[in-house]
C-alpha cells in the first residue's frame, strides 16, 4: 500500500559478476540497452548489441581496393586455403565472407548464418536479401581461427566501375563491422594508389575506430628501393586527407604472400614489418577484453549523448501548429542543439554523434513520437560507468594471466 512512497533504486544498483564476459552482456542487458531502446539508439547508430556479440573471438576486417592482396593476405596467414576462396588480378571476391573456425570446412549462406544464436550476424538482416546472398561465412579447420576471425570484403571499386550500383549499403555494412572488429586492416597495392571514391566514402565509415586502423603497403618487393620511398610519401600525403587524425596509423610495408620476392633489397625491413603486424595480430586474443570494455564505454557515453538530444528535439516541439517546420529548423540548427546540451549537461563534443550524418537520419522522423528525458534509464548508465565497469576492469589482469596459449598455426608456427 505504500510503495509508491518507497525510492527504486534498482538501477543504481551494484552488478554481480562472475568473469568479464558474462558481466558485459549483464550491464548491458539490465543497464544500457533499455536506454537505447527508449531513445531508438539503434536506428541511428549501431545496432543493438546480442549475447553472441560478447562472446565473439577477436575480428580481423580486411579492406581495400580489388587485387591489393586481401585475400591473398589471408591465405598466407591461415597457410592454407579456405572454402570459397578466389584469387585473381580482377575482382574476384564479390562478397562479404567471414572467415571462422569450425572443425567442418563449409560454406554457410548469408541467410543462415544470421539466424544462427551462436554467431554474432543477426543484425545484419536489417540489410536486406541484396546484401544476404553477398554474405557468407567460410569454416576451416585452421589453428589460427581458433583465437580469431577473419573478415575479407569485396574489392573496393575504382574508375568507371565504382557507377555501378551494388544493390545494398556497402558503407553501411563497413560501418557495422568496423564498429564490432578489433582490427581494421587497409591494404594498397604499391602500383595503384588511386583512391577511389568509393573507397574514400569507405574509409570514412570506419569514423570513430580510428584506433584499430593499420595500414599495409602491399606487393612492395615489385618496385626499387627509391620508388619505395616515393610511393610511402604519396600514400601518407593521401591519407592524411582522408583519414581526419592528428596522429596517422601505422603503416607496415612488405609483400603479404608465399612467393620469393622480386627485389629483395628491402629484405630486413619487410621482414621486421611483417614481424611487428603479425605480433599485433597474435596479441589480439589478450586484449579482447579491455577492447570489448572499452568499446561499450564508448557506446554507453554516446548512448547517453543521444538519449539528451532525441529528448530536447521532443521538447522543442510545439503542441499544435508549426510542427513541420519547427522540426525543419530544429534539424538545420543542430549545431546550436549540440552546444546548448553540451553546456547544460556538461557533456564533452567529442561525445557527440557526426552532425551531417545525424541531420539526414532525423529527416525520417517525426519528432512529437520522440520520448521525453527519462532519469532512472541515464541513472543506471551513469552507474555502470562510474560503478560497475571500475569493478570489472579488476578482473581484467587476473583473466589476461589465465589467457589461452599463445595463438599457433599458420604463419605463427607452433603445434
């Protein structure tokens, strides 16, 4: 009879976790996704995130225009060839293939594969059957994949080719596996350093995971030593237009492939390179963790981002008349919402979603359907991010120690 008096403080709340894992998909259910899913977080940024998402080995996304070596680069760390494999000077692989461990070597269609609760696909079917029957996953029996997963994508187009529509969200579909990936691999071909256009659009759709890009110079043994130079030069000078960082990435230069080399003169150096790049790639199973803890506080600070600004564009409206074009001026004057929140909530800009791309999105809505502000849901993210994840990033050293054996197999030896 008197609860209405009692206070609800089931939010605020201190999780109980048994290992990192399962106290991710724990906050995240009880603490985070009832924000997102009140303030349709999904339709504007990433989808929401499954068990399966958790749970995931570590991902390795492979992009670059076609015969930079993608492909090729898998086979040569796998040291084996995987089902559905094609490799050529033309564009060869027209598809999106994920490359996982089973002790099967099968190919699983797009459409079955997003539907299975044990892999962490099933959001991709928002991208509809045009992009399904372009996905697949290929299983090997591979030691590598044991600790990883692979991501190759279709070549990238260039010239009068890159007209041609592909039928689905090419861009899109980068953006959802860039977002979910622990690595972000670039590859240019030492001969072609044209960057397309739609490989420009596609760099962009890597935005905000600026950390996980590392770029590799490929087939660099088939130039001398002096048009090495010269084309590391002309490849940073382009990137830095493109990739908006004060700091660039990485880069690593070499020849990502089983044959002898042309020129050899720069042996040591690819050598040293390609021994840097795979070291990363063999620590990326210790790491998971404080990527996947990283990666949900950042979702978790723009999810709050969000909530404020879906809840001040609903206030703004009016009751009864003007509404098309309140929302008409509320959506040109974004910036001056985004600074108006910012100050009143005291929440950094660096928080806040890419303003362009967020004004096309809000053109779809309509902003009287909008919820209000609601403080038990951003009480409880707030106490996931000053509670509970303190509390599981001490359990990260303890898990790391526990880690696995180091990965083996293929390029990296080892029984």
């Amino acid at each position: 009879m008197l609860r209405f008096l009692r206070k609800d403080n089931s939010h605020n709340e201190a999780l109980v976790f048994d290992n990192v894992s399962s106290g991710l998909k724990k906050m995240y259910r009880e603490k985070l996704r009832p924000l997102e899913e009140a303030y349709k977080f999904g339709e504007f940024h990433s989808p929401l995130l499954g068990d399966a998402d958790f749970d995931a080995k570590p991902m390795i996304l492979l992009l670059g225009q076609y015969s930079t070596g993608k492909t090729t680069f898998i086979r040569y760390l796998l040291e084996q060839d995987f089902p559905g494999i094609r490799i050529g000077p033309e564009p060869t692989t027209d598809r999106f293939v994920a490359v996982m461990h089973n002790d099967k070597d099968q190919v699983i269609p797009g459409n079955a594969a997003v539907v299975d609760p044990d892999r962490q696909f099933k959001s991709l079917a928002q991208f509809g059957n045009a992009f399904m029957s372009r996905f697949e996953v290929s299983c090997v029996n591979n030691k590598v994949l044991q600790h990883v997963s692979i991501i190759d994508t279709p070549g990238v187009l260039s010239g009068e080719k890159q007209r041609v529509d592909r039928g689905y969200d090419f861009e899109g579909i980068v953006s959802w596996f860039a977002h979910r990936v622990d690595l972000i691999i670039l590859l240019f071909d030492a001969h072609k350093l044209d960057i397309s256009d739609e490989f420009r659009r596609s760099i962009g759709a890597l935005r905000g995971n600026d950390q996980k890009i590392r770029i590799v110079l490929n087939k660099a043994d088939m130039i001398t030593n002096q048009q090495l130079m010269r084309v590391y030069g002309a490849l940073m000078w382009s990137l830095g237009k493109i990739i908006q960082t004060p700091e660039v990435s990485r880069v690593y230069i070499g020849s990502f492939w089983d044959r002898p080399l042309h020129n050899d003169e720069n042996r040591d150096l690819f050598e040293k390179e390609q021994e840097d790049l795979f070291r990363e790639i063999q620590l990326l199973p210790r790491s998971a963790a404080i990527r996947k803890v990283n990666d949900l506080i950042k979702r978790a600070r723009l999810a709050k981002v969000h909530a404020y600004i879906i809840a001040h564009l609903r206030n703004e409206m009016p009751s009864f008349f003007g509404k098309q074009s309140k929302q008409e001026e509320l959506v040109k004057n974004l910036k001056g919402v985004y600074t108006h929140i910012s100050k009143t909530f005291q929440l950094p800009p660096g928080d806040f979603p890419h303003m362009q791309s967020f004004q096309e999105k809000l053109k779809d809505y309509d902003f009287t359907k909008f919820h209000k502000i609601n403080p038990k849901l951003l009480e409880a993210a707030d106490s996931m991010l000053s509670k509970d994840i303190s509390r599981l990033m001490q359990m990260i050293p303890t898990e790391e120690q526990n880690q696995d054996k180091e990965m083996t197999g293929g390029v990296f030896g080892g029984t």
